[in-house]
C-alpha cells in the first residue's frame, strides 16, 4: 500500500520529485565532500607537525648540550 501511494505522488508530481532527488543528491555532495577536505586537512596538519618537531636540523652535533660549549670556558 504504500508503495502506490508513493508511485501515485511521484507519478502527479514530477517537478517536485525531482527537484527534491536534485536537492538530496547535492547535499550527499556537499557531505561528502566536507568529509573529503576534514580528511586532506588533518593529513596537512599530521605533516606540518611532523615537519616542525623535525627543526631544526642539527648539523655534526652543533645543538647538543654534550658538546656545546660555554663562552666562559674559551
């Protein structure tokens, strides 16, 4: 039964109908690509900060307390 009532509004409304499936069909694409950014940017934050807990580069142990020396013992 409800399967009629459902082809009758279809079948005497066709402008509605598909301006309600174009409706519907835009906001899946807009979801889906919400998600799709969310995704792309949580991997650029994941690299930035794997970037910047790399610098900065420590060249032949220049920045290590072990080997850094004080200007008062020269």
């Amino acid at each position: 039964m409800d399967y009629r009532i459902l082809r009758n509004d279809i079948l005497r409304s066709k402008t509605i109908t598909l301006t309600t499936v174009i409706f519907v069909a835009a906001a899946a694409l807009l979801v889906s690509l919400a998600a799709i950014l969310v995704a792309n940017l949580l991997g650029a934050i994941d690299t930035r900060l794997h970037t910047m807990s790399k610098w900065p580069p420590r060249r032949n142990g220049c920045c290590s307390s072990s080997t850094a020396k004080s200007p008062e013992s020269t």
